[in-house]
C-alpha cells in the first residue's frame, strides 16, 4: 500500500520553490503596476501642460538702444531679438560649435539622449556636484519657450513631454533654428543674429570661427559671460568650445589653431561714465510720445557729446570729492546745452548707482540770483540801458527789505555794476519799476513753465525752477534771440531703418530783439570780469551768472562759452544748508574746470597783427562792448 504522506508539525510552513515561471510572473506585474504609475505621473503632469500655441510669442518688451552724438552706445533698455535666421543660412561652424558644446548627438537622439544623461549623471556623482547637465538642445527649447526654470520633478517630465512633441512637430533643422533665434545670450539679446550685432556689430550670416565659438560659449552662463562683461572669461570659454568641435570632427586642429590666435574682437562701448544714465533715463522717458505705440525694437539717436559727458562727470566728481563733504554739499546737478537747446551733457546727482532722482530735471529749486536775467532782460525791453543809473539803496515793500550779500549798500550805480555785483536792491526795485508781471511774461517767453509767484521778492528767484529750463534760457541769448527748448533727440527709427521721428523744429521762434540780447550778454561778461563770478573766469570771453538762495541752500552758476551753454547746481536734497556756499564758488568752479575740459581746443583771442602787445591801462567805462 501506498505510504501516507508525513504529517506536518503543528506550527510548521509549508516550504515554497519558486521557479523561472514565478520569477517571470512577479516581474511582468512589477512591469505592469509601474507602466501604470508612469502612465498616471505623465497623464497629471500632461494635463497641465502649458498651451502649446505659445510657441510662435515672443513675450518681451521692445528693446530701445540709445546712441550717442558720435554713434556710440549710450544704453540699452528692454529685451533685444533680431530677425528669424534660418539654420541653412548661418555659416556651418555656427550651428556646428552649438552642437560641439550642448548636444553633439542632436541629430541622433529623438529629444532624449539616454547616453548624455548617463554620462552626465557619472561626472556628477564623481565631482560630487552637479557639473554636467543631460538636456537636449530639443529639451532646452522646450523649457526656453514653454517652461520656468524652476527644478521641480513636475517641470522635468513637462520638459520630456513637450521636447518628444517638439520632435514629432518639427524637423532636426527646424528645431535648432527656432532654438538659436531664441535662446539667451546675454547683455539683454535673445537670438544669435541679435547677440551677433550686438557683440561683433554684423549679422550672424557673416561671422567667423572664432565669433561662432564665442556665441556658443555663452549658452552656458550668458549673464556671467557676456563679453560686454567680460571679455577675458567669454574668450577662454570660447577656446573650450573650439576643442569639443576638434574633438567632434566639426573643424582641424589648424583652424582651431587660427581662431585661438585671432580670438572675437567685441564692438568697444565708449564709457561716458555713468552719469550719463541720467540723461539715458531722461530721454527713455520720451521715447513713446515721439514714436507712438510699436512692439518694433527702437534705435535712438541722441544729442549728447561723449566728451562733454566726460568732462561734466569729471568735474562733478572732482570737486565734490576735494569739497563737499567739508562744505556740506551732498548733491550737484549739471546740464549743457548748444545754442539751439539740444543736450550735450547731462548729470542728475552725485551718484547714479545710490539715487537715480535727476536733480537737472525733476528737481525744482530756488534759483536766486540767477533768476535776474529775467528781471534785467525785462528792463532793457522796457528802455533801460546798461549805462542806466539806479539807486542802491534800502528799499520796503510790505514791510520787507531786501538787503545785499554784503551787507552794504552802493549809493548810485549803474545797471551793468548792478549785474556784475548781483545787487539784490536793485533787482527788486526795477522788479518793482517795470512790474512783477511783466517778468513772469518774460520768463513764461523764454520757457521757464514752473509756477511763478509775482510777488516782491520775485527779482531774487525765490519761486523754484529747474535746472534745465533755467540753461535753456540763457541758451537764447547765444541762439540770437530764438528761444530755446531743451531737446535730447534727434531721430528715432527701427532695427530695419525706418524712421519714426526725426526733429525738424526750430523751438519757439524769436524771443529777444538783437539789442536787448547783446546788452545782457555784455553785462554777463561783467560778472566774470570783474563780478560775483570771477571763479568762472577763463583765457577766452564767457558770461555767466550767480544765484544763491536763502540760508545757503541753493548754490547756482550759469555760463555761456561760444556755443556751450552749461548751468551748475549744488545743494542737498532735504534743503539742508551748506557751509556758505554761493553761486560763485563751487558752483563757478566747477563750471569753469568743466568747460576747460569740454572745450579742449579753445584758447583767448590772438590781437590783430601789429596791434600792440603790451598790457595797456583798462579804461574804465559802462558803455556797451567795453571790456
């Protein structure tokens, strides 16, 4: 008979031999459940994928490129893109040192290189760091255009996504031009024919090895690399890219070779130093009025001169520096203008970086004495002369008296001695003799628009104006009498050349008759020659003229140099006092070291020749054109 099987122990497990089939079973399940997870993790990151019509947007801000009077580079505002350029038309090497440096197995892989990811994730896990990335160029399009830079998992398997759709959507060729003329390349340019005309001043249909190198150096770290930035790091990275290309078989070691000896020569940006941001800032804020609404990118051209810009950030900055803090001058403004308004230098502040409030635009204060140049341009219009003799002497009104700088007073004296003296008594009483009104009217002519109070102390620039219109004002009297509107632009038109705006007019016409104009500008001389502004002075003729508000808070110089035209301010921003400083101090200082500076090739006159060159006794007399 057959035995009986053994009874099992009770509390004993029956012992289990797995097979290859069980094996088999449990890894098909395994496969299954984890094609499920798959397929829910890519169906819930799928359904939140961004809308794929986004592809043909550009989300930005037209770019604005303001140029200097010389055409150089002033700033760049916005984001700058250039016309589509298609792959076929760049020169090969360009694509090639794309490819050599971000995905040589472009056109291998289907959007995902699984060897690249591999190597990658090896190099990290030996550097212990992440030093490698694994993306596809087909990758970075699809995060460039439809995704954040965030790390996340979700953005990762998004990034997958959307490169697998990229890939059945477009062409290889397709996808790399769209990726070149989108990705960023630093200094605010987004493309390569943009980075390439901003960098090497040419299209990228017609750069070099050595160029090509250094534009695709910069995918890296476009912001760090930016040869605008730096050169040196954007060159060095360049050469890397030049040896992956050996290395790919993309160009010889001789080539390489040439273009390592001749690296990319960037476009050189004349600094004019950073104040000039200030008048960057200023013209900005004009640009939309004068080219209406367009999405094209902008191309300014302005009016100011880099060398008077130098020249008016070297003074400022020097004078301040030996002065103002012992003086108690936190802030100094300069604007200078041609005969005809259009600004050749413009600094807002001591400092751009620490405050970018334009004091010789937004800021209104009072200008003091040099606001006399309406009250005596009025007189001369009402029938006065400079040989006019008026009274220096104590004047009430309402129970006011004005009283000079000095503390004195002159008895009779001449309209000329009155201007070269800044007469504060004088001022207020052929204010009061020609009336207040007849001022105001004037100053209104001459583009003064800040609010005027015509009351009596009106003659001593107690009202505040700004610094831009009060130059442009005594712009007029070297633009024969037209008036003068400060002006920054000339022309504005787009990328393909098109004109928007070119200034055509000529500002508000005449303002001053001839007499009038030549009287003032000779009684303009007499301050510098033997006035309130002999600070000023300087081996050729200049005019000019101090102010100096209540308690030391305002310090002005406004002169006039053959066609330049400059006013100075200095104060400080809560109206604190200075340590007594007036119009013809630091303000006349500086002003003359600036127009030292900005008129390198003035000299005095020469005397006819056979005139007498030895000094001659002055003949003292108020007659117009004497010296």
């Amino acid at each position: 008979m057959p035995k009986k099987p053994a009874r099992r122990k009770k509390g004993s497990t029956p012992s289990r031999r797995f097979g290859i089939g069980s094996v088999i079973k449990w890894l098909v399940v395994g496969a299954i459940w984890s094609a499920i997870a798959l397929a829910g993790l890519v169906g819930y990151y799928a359904y939140d994928l961004p809308n794929v019509d986004r592809l043909g947007d550009r989300q930005r801000t037209p770019s604005v490129t303001i140029l200097a009077k010389n055409g150089s580079v002033l700033a760049r505002f916005g984001d700058l893109y250039g016309p589509p350029v298609d792959v076929a038309a760049m020169p090969p090497h360009l694509p090639r040192a794309v490819l050599a440096i971000e995905d040589r197995r472009f056109y291998q892989h289907f959007g995902l290189d699984p060897l690249a990811l591999l190597r990658a994730s090896i190099a990290n896990l030996k550097a212990g760091r992440v030093v490698q990335g694994g993306s596809t160029i087909t990758q970075q399009l699809a995060k460039t255009i439809f995704l954040t830079p965030a790390r996340t998992l979700k953005r990762k398997v998004q990034e997958l996504l959307l490169a697998l759709w990229l890939e059945q959507k477009f062409t290889k060729d397709e996808i790399l031009t769209i990726y070149l003329n989108r990705v960023y390349l630093g200094a605010g340019a987004f493309g390569v024919e943009a980075a390439s005309r901003r960098y090497f001043d040419k299209s990228a249909r017609d750069i070099g090895l050595a160029e090509a190198a250094m534009l695709a150096g910069l995918l890296q770290a476009p912001t760090r690399l930016a040869p605008s930035r730096n050169l040196a790091a954007s060159r060095e990275r360049a050469r890397v890219v030049l040896r992956a290309m050996v290395r790919n078989g993309f160009v010889d070691a001789a080539a390489e070779a040439r273009a390592v000896k001749q690296p990319a020569t960037t476009v050189e940006v004349r600094n004019v130093g950073t104040g000039s941001r200030y008048f960057a800032d200023w013209v900005l804020d004009q640009v939309r009025d004068f080219a209406g609404p367009t999405a094209a990118d902008l191309i300014v051209q302005s009016t100011l001169d880099p060398l008077v810009q130098r020249a008016a950030n070297s003074a400022i900055t020097s004078v301040l520096k030996a002065e103002g803090d012992r003086r108690r001058v936190g802030q100094a403004a300069l604007a200078a203008l041609s005969p005809n308004g259009s600004v050749r230098a413009m600094v807002g502040g001591r400092e751009y970086a620490h405050s970018q409030f334009n004091r010789a635009v937004q800021s209104l204060r009072q200008p003091g004495s040099a606001f006399k140049l309406f009250v005596y341009l009025a007189a001369l219009e009402e029938g006065f002369s400079p040989d006019s003799v008026i009274d220096d002497a104590p004047i009430t009104i309402g129970g006011w008296t004005p009283r000079n700088y000095d503390g004195k007073y002159h008895g009779r004296v001449t309209l000329q001695t009155a201007v070269a003296r800044s007469l504060n008594s004088v001022a207020v009483r052929i204010g009061e003799s020609i009336g207040r009104e007849k001022v105001v009217r004037l100053a209104r002519r001459l583009g003064i628009t800040a609010k005027l109070r015509a009351d009596p102390s009106l003659a001593l620039g107690t009202s505040e104006i700004s610094l831009i219109e009060l130059t442009a004002a005594y712009a007029s009297l070297t633009n024969h009498g037209l008036g003068v509107w400060a002006y920054g632009i000339e022309e504005i038109r787009t990328r393909d050349g098109t004109v928007l705006y070119r200034r055509s007019g000529s500002g508000p016409g005449a303002v001053l008759d001839e007499r009038t104009r030549r009287e003032m500008l000779a009684m303009l001389r007499s301050v510098i020659s033997r006035g309130t502004g002999r600070a000023a002075s300087l081996p050729w003729p200049v005019a000019g003229k101090t102010g100096t508000s209540q308690d030391f808070r305002d310090a002005w110089f406004v002169g006039i140099s053959g066609d330049l035209v400059a006013g100075v301010w200095m104060g400080n921003d809560n109206g604190a006092a200075m340590d007594k400083v007036t119009g013809g101090g630091m303000p006349a200082r500086l002003w003359a070291q600036f127009v030292r500076a900005a008129q390198p090739g003035k000299r005095a006159p020469r005397p006819p020749i056979g005139q007498r060159t030895r000094p001659r006794k002055r003949r003292r007399c108020h007659a117009v054109g004497c010296r």
